[in-house]
C-alpha cells in the first residue's frame, strides 16, 4: 500500500512518538497540569513548552495559544465563541459573517448553525482555481459584519489565499478575521507579527503529531475576545475548560517544533514529488488539473495534486487503485452521494468532480513509490477506458 | 513481469465489495467489442452518463444461439461486474432464456446489495435491448 493522502492525515513523526512516551507510561509525567505539586508543575512546564513551539511555528507569542481537541473545535470555537462574545443577532441588531464555499466542512457546518440562530452569512465563490480575492471579501462585507472566515490552504485542491493582503484591510474596518490553517501550518510561510489575522485554527495530526490535539491562536494585541463554548475549570484562560491531554499537547508541541526547523527541507521534499507525479501524468489525454498550477500569479500549497479524470467514473477509478490510498472525489458507499462540494463550487462539472482523486505528500514519501503510482494510474485509467462504451480516444 | 490481469486478481479489495464482483471486476473476462463486421453481432444498451452508469452488451447469434459475447460499461465496480457476468452467462442461451434473466436473479447470483439495486437493474436492461433485436430480426 502507497500512502498519498497526508492532507487527510499524517502518521505521527518518531521524533514526535518519543517525546509523547513519557507522558503516557505509568510512571511518568502523569500528573494534571493544573495541579499545585511538583509533578504538576512539571506537567504544566511541558504544556507551556510545547505552547512556546506551536506559536513559534507562526509568529505568535505563546500566550496565544489555546488548546483544542483539533481544527474542528478551533473552528467552533473561533465563530460561535467570537459572535457570542460580540452579541448575537437580537432585535435591533443584524450580525453577519462573510466565508467561502469552499471552506472546510466544519467552518460551513457551524455557519450554517449560525443561521438558524439569525447570524446571515455570505458564502463567497472562489475563482475557478478555488482563490477568493481580498477585494471580492470587501465588496460582501456590510455595516453588520462582525466577522470574516477564510482557510489559508484548502485541503482538497491546495489553493492559498492571500491572507496577507486581506487581514490588514479587516483589522482597518475593525472586522474580526478568523483563518483555518490547518492545511497551511509548516506548509506555507505564516508569520502573525506581520499579519493581523485574529484567530487562527491549527491540528496537530496534519503536521505529524497526534491527532485529537489541536490550537486555536487568540490574539492578545489587540485582544480577540471569545466566549466559551466548554464551561467547566476555566481552563486557558476561560476559554476553553477541561484538564489538557499533556501527552497530546507535548506530541503538537514537538510537531510544530520539528516543521519550524526542517521547514525548507519538507516543503523542498513534498513539491518536488507532487511535481514528478504531474509530469508522469500531464501527458496523458483528458487529464486536468485542479486548482492553483503553482505559478507565481497562482500560489499552490507545496502537498496537494488534485486531478480530473475524462471518461472513466470516480468510485470505479478509486476501486482500480485499491492499494494506493488517496482520497476521492466519488461516492464512497452511496449511489446517491454527491461529488466534491469543493470541486463543483469551482465550476466543474459533476461527472469530471465525481472522477477526481487528491494525491498528497508527505515527509516519508518516497519518489520511487510516486513513480509506481504513476504507472498504476496510467494503467488503470487505460484499463477504464477500454471498457467504456462512452470514451472516444 | 506479472501481466495487468494478474496483478488486478492479486489486488486487495479494501472496499468491501462481494468476492464475485470484485474479482468480475479487477478481471472483466469478455471486456471489449467485436471487430467491426463480425456478423450476427447484436447491441443493446442501457443507463445514462448522468447516472453514472452504462452498460453496453453485444451479444453474437448464430442460429438463434448466443456463441461469443462482449461488454463495455461505464460505472461502478458493481455495473462493470454485471457486464461481465451476462456476458459469460449469454454464451450457449436462446432467446427465451435471455428473455428471462431478471434483475432479482443477477442481485442473488452476484450477492448485489440493496444500495447498488440499479446495477442489477441497469443489466436487465441492457439484456431486455439485446432480445428485443432479436425478435425483431432472427438470426
């Protein structure tokens, strides 16, 4: 089995693995970091270092740093918590918040729960290459718009917004900016000295570190202010309560510790093998590309190749690769499922959404599995279309 | 070296689908057309490339009996499957027997489950467009 789905998840790091184990034997460090002894002092040490090396990764200052079970809860948390801070819609007063369509599911998921609750919401088209412009972001906002969500990287076609350009011109019109940057982190340069995004989510698993561990990046200067959405200890500063997993903050921790240092090395490493697998591929007919090509006017996160496949049918195009694991655009179990959202939200058409596939890289890909991959694709897809009634070579 | 059928059969199959109609699908015996102006060849087809799913089936008649066939099909694991298997099955029937090969006989011979109902369906049909050639033109 090839692995070429590391936008979906990552394996953990060995570096990561042995710095996690003393955490996890029964003899170790397993005291609760918020307990006032000396083994909680110690537990809370790790905690905060690790805390130190997640926001190094991006410029922030470790008291930015609010750990979450992962990017789903940062992303709940950022919205609702944020809006309810701000006041919900009331009599008298409309609340509105500007994203994209092409958002993760759990951004567009908690949008759409703000809108049963009276919040109105813009969901902005993206270009055909998946980028929503600064200006496009501008033009929807409206005297009521408390907030504007966007993902640095979307996770299934690699597209990266300039989120450089827009947040200065948010934090101008005192609009809070929420950024999903679970697919950017150690993949693009991120720097919040420089860019005033206000809230920012981050996993853990997609960077080779555990998964249930994630952070949401809360800004102190100016403060971005959120109201829980877990009551309990009033853990992280009263944002968000429950005794940390020090094993799982420690393996996020030396996670991002480790995609600070080698930063050059694994982007070099990844684009690299995304490249050798397009230019196995490029040739062949009815092959596209989705999403961002990579050049300058057309930035492209260094992990993701996402193609379309003319005239084969996408769950049988995945079942012909049955020992490489990538994720597919096709109906998995269901006859009626629908194709990628992400895709279709470009402008594809369903049959060339529904025959796609994401391949993504990662630091253990090797290139000589991307070059087995290659043939297996060009095989299988000749395979394909030799049995369809429908293609015309 | 292994040859591309061989190394099909020998795939995993990860995804749960039946035993037949994974190995009728990684192997498709009688995948294909027949050369142009092979006589008594007959082609029904079915399903829309809306639905996903089109099933082509050519079935050679000599003297009212099916002696070679052939399938094409774009779709599913599970439609490319049910090509294959009417297309093994055609060979040595008549008319009558095609005739009366249903959707619910192919569901139990390939252990088709409720979700994938329409594969089976999307055979008959095709099936149904082959005999009713033949009864208009014997051969």
């Amino acid at each position: 089995m090839i692995y070429l789905d590391y936008a979906a998840t990552t394996p953990l790091d060995e570096r990561v693995f042995e710095a996690m184990l003393p955490f996890l034997k029964p003899d170790g460090l397993h005291a609760n970091p918020a307990s006032s002894h000396g083994p909680g002092f110690r537990a809370r040490a790790a905690v905060e270092r690790a805390r130190g090396e997640v926001a190094a990764l991006i410029g922030a200052e470790a008291s930015e740093i609010v750990w979450t079970s992962g990017a789903t809860e940062s992303n709940n948390l950022a919205l609702k918590g944020a809006l309810e801070f701000r006041g919900m819609p009331a009599a008298g007063r409309a609340v509105h918040i500007v994203t994209a369509r092409t958002e993760h599911k759990c951004v567009l998921d908690t949008c759409r729960h703000l809108e049963t609750l009276g919040v109105r919401v813009t969901y902005l088209k993206p270009d055909r290459n998946g980028v929503v412009t600064p200006e496009q972001v501008l033009a929807a906002i409206t005297p009521d718009t408390a907030l504007v969500s966007l993902m640095w990287v979307n996770n299934e076609i690699g597209a990266v917004q300039d989120i450089a350009r827009l947040a200065p011109q948010l934090r101008e019109r005192g609009i809070l900016l929420h950024v999903d940057a679970a697919q950017a982190a150690g993949k693009v340069k991120i720097d919040l000295r420089s860019v005033p995004v206000d809230l920012m989510s981050l996993s853990g698993h997609k960077l080779y570190g555990p998964k249930g561990v994630g952070a949401l990046f809360v800004r102190r200067k100016p403060r971005a202010r959120l109201a829980p959405q877990m009551h309990g200890g009033g853990h992280e500063q009263g944002m968000r309560s429950g005794t940390l997993a020090t094993h799982q903050v420690v393996g996020m921790g030396a996670a991002f510790a480790i995609a600070a240092a080698d930063f050059e090395a694994d982007v070099a490493h990844i684009s690299g093998l995304r490249d050798a697998l397009w230019q196995r591929l490029r040739d062949l007919p009815g092959v596209h590309r989705n999403g961002p090509d990579g050049s300058a006017e057309q930035p492209l996160a260094p992990h993701v190749l996402n193609l379309s496949f003319e005239g084969v049918e996408g769950e049988s195009l995945r079942a012909s690769l049955a020992d490489v694991a990538v994720s597919s655009g096709s109906a998995c179990s269901s006859a009626t499922a629908e194709p990628s959202y992400v895709l279709r939200a470009l402008g594809h058409d369903d049959e060339l959404a529904n025959a796609s596939l994401r391949f993504s890289f990662g630091r253990r890909t090797r290139l000589d599995e991307v070059e087995q991959v290659a043939v297996k694709v060009r095989q299988q897809l000749q395979w394909l279309r030799e049995l369809s009634p429908l293609w015309k070579p | 070296m292994e040859t591309l059928a061989e190394t099909q059969a020998a795939a995993a199959n990860p995804f749960n689908y039946g035993t037949q109609i994974w190995a009728l699908f990684r192997l498709a015996p009688r995948a294909g057309r027949f050369p142009p102006a092979t006589p008594g060849v007959v082609l029904g087809k079915a399903g829309t490339p809306a639905a996903h799913s089109v099933l082509s089936l050519a079935l050679q008649i000599d003297d009212g009996e099916v002696v070679d066939a052939r399938f094409q099909a774009y779709g599913c694991p599970t439609s490319i499957a049910v090509g294959a298997w009417i297309a093994d099955w055609a060979i040595g029937k008549r008319v009558a027997e095609l005739a009366a090969l249903t959707a619910t006989r192919l569901r139990n011979e390939l252990e088709i489950p409720d979700e994938r109902a329409h594969c089976a369906l999307l055979g008959e049909d095709a099936l149904r467009a082959v005999v009713a050639l033949m009864k208009q033109e014997p051969l």
